[in-house]
C-alpha cells in the first residue's frame, strides 16, 4: 500500500509538471492530483527536487530495460537499432507527461544540481546502447568502419529526441511510432541518391 502511494504522488506530480512547468508547479498542486494531504508528500520525498530525481530514477529503470529487450530480441544490428528507435518513440507515445518532462522540460531542470547526474546517466545509457549495436555492425561489416562512434552516437539520440519534441508541439495529433522506421533508413542510408557520385 505504502509503495503504490508512493507511485501514486510521483504520477500526480509528473501530470503536474508536464501541465505547469517544473518551477512553476507547488507541492500542494501534486498533492491535490495524488488525492492526498500535503504532509503526505514529506512522508516519501524531501521536496520537489527530489520527486524529480526519483522519479527519472524509476522511469529509467523502467524504460532502459524495455529497449534492452527490445534490442536483444533481435540479432540483426539494423533490426536492433530499429527495435530501439521504435521502442523509445512508443514508451514516450504511451505517457506523454514523462515525454514532456524529459524533453520540453530538460532544458529548464539542469539547473537543478541533483538532477545533472540523473541526466547525464540517462544519456550515457542510451549511447552505450547505440555503440553497442554500431559496433556489431562494424564488425558484421554492415556499417562502415570509418565513423567517428561519438558522433553517430549524438546524432541518433538528438534525432530521436528532436522526433519527440516536434509531436509534443504539434498541434495536429499523429502516430510517433509511425516515425521510427523512416528515421531509422534515413540514419543508415543518408539522404545521397544511389546514382549520387
């Protein structure tokens, strides 16, 4: 009972501060959303701050394990990378508060020093994931072997990323799934015709 309030508040507050913004939303507004007495929230975190770290902690668990399946399913490196674009894009599909919160709201918490490390752990994981399947392909000869692995390793998840802020804004309601294969043939095949020199 104690850990489904727990989760209880840190869904309340994810809703909270996908609709208001992070410095703008209150503990009394989070506890109003959990259905709960404002001195119930100090029962589990510190503060606001903390509700966002922990929060980070538990959706990454949660998320990070689900693209590595996803990615092992498969044996293919360019079916991996497909698994893993199509899974992210469909894990922030389902729940688009969290899709706010990491990517509009990203912007404005680095600021907060706890949530810095949260962060950059969160990008680490998902390079290391990425060089992990660019590096069997290089070594099944299905990629190239000239790539700078830092680079390729940016531009997947900045393209992943910038997919998921363009739905969040758009004002027209479409399929964010539907994007990961597109994005996934533009990454390995590039934009040149085949007759280009």
């Amino acid at each position: 009972m104690k850990k489904d309030k727990y989760h209880q508040i840190l869904e309340a507050a994810i809703c909270v501060f996908a609709r208001n913004g992070f410095f703008q939303s209150t503990i009394s507004q989070i506890a109003k959303e959990a259905g709960v007495a404002d001195g119930t929230i100090y029962l589990y975190f510190k503060n606001k701050d903390d509700i966002l770290v922990q929060f980070f902690s538990y959706k990454t668990k949660k998320v990070f394990t689900s693209f590595q399946e996803e990615v092992d399913k498969v044996g293919d490196p360019k079916d991996k990378l497909k698994n893993l674009i199509r899974r992210h894009l469909k894990e922030f599909q389902h729940d688009r508060n969290m899709a706010i919160v990491f990517q509009a709201e990203i912007k404005q918490i680095h600021k907060i020093e706890a949530l810095k490390q949260s962060v950059s752990n969160i990008s680490k994981m998902y390079k290391n994931i990425v060089g992990e399947i660019i590096e069997k392909g290089q070594e099944e000869g299905l990629m190239r072997k000239d790539l700078y692995l830092g680079l390729v390793k940016h531009l997947i998840l900045g393209a992943v990323a910038e997919v998921i802020n363009t739905w969040i804004f758009s004002s027209s309601d479409y399929d964010l799934v539907s994007m990961a294969d597109p994005m996934v043939d533009l990454l390995l095949n590039g934009i040149a015709s085949e007759h280009a020199v």
